[in-house]
C-alpha cells in the first residue's frame, strides 16, 4: 500500500466534499432567497384582494340601495 498515493485520494475526496457543499450552500442561498420573494409577492397579492373585496362589497351595497329605492 502506498501511503502517498491514499493520502494523495484523500484529499481529492476532500477537495471534492468541499466543492459539493458550496454548490449546495448556493442553493440553498437561492432557494431561500426565492422563496422570500414569493412571500413578498403573495403578501402584495393578499393586499390587493382585500382592497378589492372591501370596493366590490361597497359597489354591491350601493346598488343594493339604488335598486330598492328606485322600485
């Protein structure tokens, strides 16, 4: 057995290890990262939903009124 030569794949192996766990570090970073944005943009969503619940609501009892009082 040569030790040089083992010692020598190890560090390959160690090389590449650490290679592996910074892609998926990066991933990882992205990965949150989109999902942040995703977050955000769904808050924004809700928001609008509701905005355009309360003008809906509002529109339909108006012309609930109108409707009753021109019969």
């Amino acid at each position: 057995m040569n030790f040089e030569q083992e010692i020598r794949r190890l560090q390959d192996t160690a090389v590449v290890m650490a290679e592996i766990q910074r892609r998926q570090a990066e991933v990882q970073k992205l990965q949150a990262e989109g999902m942040q944005l995703h977050e955000q943009r769904m808050e924004h969503i809700d928001m609008r939903l509701a905005e355009i619940t309360d003008k809906l609501d509002g529109l339909i009892g108006f012309m609930g009124g109108y409707f009753k009082r021109t019969q």
